[in-house]
C-alpha cells in the first residue's frame, strides 16, 4: 500500500546567457572596482603620509567609493554565477 519512490519531475534548463551580455558585464563591474581601488590607494597613502582621514566629507566619498566597488563585485559574481 505504500507508493513507490518516484524521483521528482525534472526542471527544464534555464536559457543559457549570450556570451555578449556576460563579458559587457563583467566589464562593466571591473569599472565599478576602479573607484574603490582608488580610494584604498589614497586612503593608503593619506595615512602613511601621518594625515588623517576623519573628515566627514572625505568619509562620505570613501563609503560612496566602496559602495560603487562592492556593487561592481557583485555585478561580476552575477555575471559569472551562470
């Protein structure tokens, strides 16, 4: 009286990305890194200097910077996940 195991339905393949799409992505995210790149550099070389960095204004576009980069990381991790 018990059913026997039957394995679930298969899934259809999902569309394949073009490979266009992809390296425009993946371009377009290795852009988005350069600011936060930037911004390590100076930041590097601001604190080595002996300056600091606790301007508010220089915070905000060190966080700005570093957002941009983070969303080009992901943009590329999106573009290479398929």
């Amino acid at each position: 009286m018990s059913t026997p195991d039957t394995p679930p339905p298969a899934q259809p393949p999902q569309p394949a990305r073009s490979g266009c799409l992809t390296a425009i992505m993946v371009i377009a995210g290795i852009i988005m890194l350069l600011p936060g790149l930037c911004s390590l550099v100076v930041g590097g070389i601001g604190l080595m200097s002996g300056g600091g960095i606790a301007d508010g204004m220089i915070l905000g576009i060190f966080a700005v910077t570093f957002l941009i980069a983070l969303l080009g990381a992901l943009l590329i991790r999106a573009a290479t996940r398929r």
